[in-house]
C-alpha cells in the first residue's frame, strides 16, 4: 500500500458506519447460472448495517480434487491501446478452493494480533504455497490489519460497522463477494472459512460495479479519484464461471504505472472472471510462484540499487488440499482444523 495514502485509506476508505446499505440478499446455489443483478442500489442513510452479496458455488464443491490445483498464466496488457503503457501480469486459477485456498496472517497464526508485517515469501511458509499474492490492507506505521479477517476458520479480526466489500468462502464451499453485517460475519449455521476486505467491488454477475461500489462504500469525491481512478499496481481476487477462484496481479507503482481500476475491472472480463474485488495494490502487489517472487515490485531495496518487496499484512495462498471432513463439527471457536484433528466425538481439536 502507497504509503502517501494511509490517511486517506483510514479516514476514507475503511469507514466505520451503521449506516443501512438497503439491499436483500442475492442468493443463487443453481449449477452455474449467475445470480441476477436486480437490486435497488445501496444509498447512505443512518439505519444499521445490514448484508448485500452474491453467493455462489465453489468449484469441486461435491467433487473430488481436480489436479493440477493452480494453473497459472502470465500476460502483457497494453492499456493504452497505442504502445505507449504496456503492463505485466499474472493470473492463476484455482481449483477446489474450499479445499485449497486460504487467507493467512502475515508471517505466522496471531501475526495481526501482534502487529506483525512479512513479505509474501515468509508468510507462504506457513503452508508451502503454489501461488501467494497479498491480501488485505494494513496502517504502514503500527502494522495494524485492516477489515474482517477470518483464517481457515478462525476469526481474526472483526470491524463493526465496515462498509467494505469482501471475499469469502463458507463452510458449505460457496464463494461470497459483497458487503456483511456483524450478524452475518458471525454467523454458525454457515461459518466462513476464509474472508477477507477489500475496497471496490469490480465485477458483479459478470458486469463493471465499480460506479455502484463508490457509492456504497461512502467514498468522497477526492478519495474515488485517488484510489478508484489512479493507475497502481493491483492484485485481485475473484471467480469465473466453473467457481474457480481467479488470482489476478499487475505491476505497476501509484501514479507511475500500472492501471486504473475501470481498465482493471474490463481486463477481468476479458480474462473470463464474473465476479471480482480489489485488495491491497501498489508498491504491496506481490506474487509468489513456489517460493519465488514473479513479479516486479516498484519498491527500491536499503541499497537503492535492486528493487524489494513489501512486508505486507495478510496474504491469498493457493496450496495442497486440506480434508474438511463432514462429520467432524466445529469448536466454540469455529477452528477448521486438517483431518488428522478429528478426534473423538466427532469434534476437530487442535
């Protein structure tokens, strides 16, 4: 994250309202048919907060494991359509997500309860990833992780009131994107797995949702133009159309290079995702292929010679397949634990 931009992500961006967002639910389990797009547009007002998403199927959700897990491609954008700025990029795609994907905190488990920053590199330790991009935002000066986190189904961190949107997987392997409630953030019936906050919400149902997102995520005029409209680095998480999740990063460095998120969110349908939103980017945006960095971080290194990577906060890692055994339930803490934890009366311990 630019760090010329921290007051205006804290006061702007990660507002913590209880204001109604005004909008029912949009929920859709059918096959892959996408889910309509017919809500009333959010507006701010004073009521509380209340839940607008998709939910969607997950790839493999009923099935066993597709190999290979990741498939990962790498592309040249030309973004000017005349030459003049042509942009590098990566996009991997994910199979069985709710087996193989999983947000984690930077470095090791409690890394945001204790303020921690590592680079991509360290934090994929944790699980040997295949693919690892960045994941959330961050306060630069106090390390602090921003929004709602949930990790392999511990809550980390919980915000009240945050009009940010979000990704998420559920216990039942659906994929979500959209705006939560606390109740909805907290709930047992469906827990989440994953989840993670973002800001914009780039594709919705297969269309450009950015103008919509501005709105419901109370951006003033000078903040959408900053972080809406500003070419950047980006990394993305989203969906296609088989409920693969769909890891998109593109280099570039704030107000140098890079693309605006409109031109990001029109390259997402080119590349074949129907639902998208936007994370941590900038000089944050990392990609980690098997431990190694593929991409070019704008960041000069100490010696001002090379470039260096960011430590970042939380990171998106793509890795083996973890069971999730059905008749195993949760712990009052909601852990999700690997199968080898399922220990008698059929509760996961640690």
């Amino acid at each position: 994250m630019d760090s010329r931009f921290v007051v205006l992500y804290i006061f702007c961006c990660y507002v913590r309202c209880t204001d109604d967002i005004g909008v029912v639910q949009t929920i859709n389990y059918v096959g892959r048919t996408l889910p309509s797009s017919n809500q009333t547009m959010p507006q701010c007002s004073k009521k509380k907060s209340t839940s607008s998403y998709i939910l969607l199927p997950s790839h493999g959700m009923t099935s066993n494991i597709t190999h290979p897990i990741t498939k990962t491609r790498y592309f040249t954008k030309d973004f000017s359509n005349n030459g003049t700025r042509t942009c590098y990029g990566r996009v991997a795609f994910v199979n069985n997500p709710l087996h193989t994907l999983s947000v984690l905190e930077p470095l090791e488990q409690d890394g945001c309860k204790n303020r921690k920053r590592a680079t991509v590199v360290e934090s994929s330790k944790q699980k040997s990833c295949f693919v690892a991009v960045n994941g959330g935002f961050y306060v630069p000066e106090t390390n602090e992780c921003l929004g709602n986190i949930v990790s392999d189904g511990r809550l980390v961190k919980m915000t009240p009131g945050l009009r940010n949107v979000h990704f998420g997987i559920r216990q039942d392997g659906s994929l979500l994107f959209g705006y939560l409630s606390t109740e909805e953030i907290e709930n047992t019936r469906n827990p989440f797995v994953q989840l993670i906050s973002g800001i914009g919400w780039l594709l919705r149902n297969g269309t450009v949702y950015l103008e919509e997102s501005k709105r419901i995520e109370c951006d003033s005029e000078w903040s959408a133009k900053e972080i809406f409209g500003s070419k950047s680095g980006r990394t993305v998480i989203g969906s296609d159309v088989d409920g693969r999740v769909v890891i998109v990063q593109v280099d570039g460095k704030t107000h140098v290079s890079g693309v605006t998120l409109k031109e990001m969110a029109n390259f997402l349908i080119e590349l074949g995702l129907v639902n998208a939103i936007n994370i941590d980017g900038g000089g944050s945006s990392t990609c980690v292929i098997n431990g190694t960095v593929v991409n070019n971080p704008p960041d000069k290194c100490s010696d001002q010679q090379y470039n260096c990577i960011r430590p970042v906060s939380t990171i998106i890692c793509a890795h083996a397949p973890r069971s999730l055994p059905s008749q195993c339930s949760h712990d009052s803490d909601h852990y999700i634990r690997d199968v080898r934890h399922c220990q008698g009366n059929n509760v996961w311990k640690p």
